[in-house]
C-alpha cells in the first residue's frame, strides 16, 4: 500500500463485512496498524450503535412532508410518457377511440414518410422551399424588430448598411435587460430572506 493508513471508504467496506480479494489486505494492515484498528473499532461500535436502535416505520403524513421537500427531477421522456398516460382512459369505448385514433395518426406518419422517401426529389424541393421562407420571414422579423424596437434612425443606418449605430443601440438595450432582470432577482431574493 502507499498510504499509510487505511482510507475511510476502506475502513467503512470492513465495517460493512464485504468479502472480496481487497478486503483481505485490508484486513492484513488493520492487524499491523493500531491507529486504523482504533478507528475501526470506534467505526463499528458507531454501526452497532446504529443498528441497536429500535425501528419503526413513519407515519405516511411524515413521509409524505419529507418527500415533497426532496428535489426530485426525472426526465423529459419519463414525464412525456405519463402525461401520455393519463390521456388515455383506462376502459371502456373511449379506449378503444384512442387507441383508433393513434393508430390512424400512425398509420398516416408512416404513409407520408413512406411517401416522402419514394418522391425524394420532391421532398429536396419542398425542404429547400421552407428553409428559403423561413429565411425571408426572419429578416423581415428583424426589419421589424429593428424599425419598431430600435426606432427610425437605427433603421435607416442599417438600410444604409451602417452597422455600429445599431449594434451599440443593441448592446445598450441588452445591457438595460439585463441589469433589470438582476434587480429583479436581488428584489425577489431580498422578499424571500424577509419571509423565510
């Protein structure tokens, strides 16, 4: 070994009783070395200590406060899935309707993409066609944006192609924002301290 003496994770797998081939020199030094024999022995007096206590299981109200204190965040997928879940009635005809209607939907996904995989070419031109309306509907955004948001003068500097008055404009419209949302934030923080 290159430590000394036994690490506290070593110590705590002795105390647990693992078997396993570290365990055996693990075992070897704590024979060699009083200080880690010591504070395995006060380890397992502490886990004896522990295990003497009586059990009992908590009233479900406790629990139940315990648990809706506890950060718990699950995945988007898990929480997609059960929002899925409860849309779907649990018996009767208006099961049978759903499971129809997804069936249909599915069933109409599957046609379009087969189609769409059939007629290729088709789909290159229509894919083309809405990146090139996407892109003219959001530099007409930005036109807007910069006309109604940034006022005239801005405007006309970037019909003119001069670029350094709007972003400057940008830059301080940003800057306002943002020192507005940290105030925001320390107001909140501040009402919060006070109440708690």
């Amino acid at each position: 070994m290159n430590d000394p003496h036994l690490l506290p994770d070593q110590i705590d797998l002795l105390v647990d009783g693992d078997a396993g081939p570290d365990v055996t020199a693990l075992r070897s030094h704590l024979d060699g070395c009083e200080p880690c024999r010591a504070r395995y022995d006060a380890a397992r007096r502490s886990a004896e200590a522990v295990e003497a206590l009586p059990h009992f299981t908590p009233r479900l109200p406790f629990a139940d406060q315990i648990m809706s204190k506890v950060e718990r965040r699950e995945p988007w997928h898990e929480t997609v899935a059960a929002r899925a879940t409860r849309l779907v009635p649990p018996r009767g005809p208006l099961r049978l309707v759903s499971m129809l209607g997804a069936g249909v939907g599915a069933l109409g996904i599957s046609a379009v993409a087969f189609w769409m995989l059939l007629r290729w070419d088709l789909t290159a031109w229509l894919v083309n066609l809405g990146i090139e309306q996407g892109r003219r509907v959001a530099v007409a955004g930005v036109s807007g944006f910069a006309a109604e948001a940034l006022g005239a003068p801005a405007s006309a500097a970037l019909a003119r192609g001069e670029l350094w008055p709007v972003l400057l404009t940008v830059a301080l419209l940003a800057l306002s924002v943002l020192l507005a949302g940290l105030g925001f934030r320390r107001l909140a923080a501040t009402a919060r301290a006070k109440r708690g």
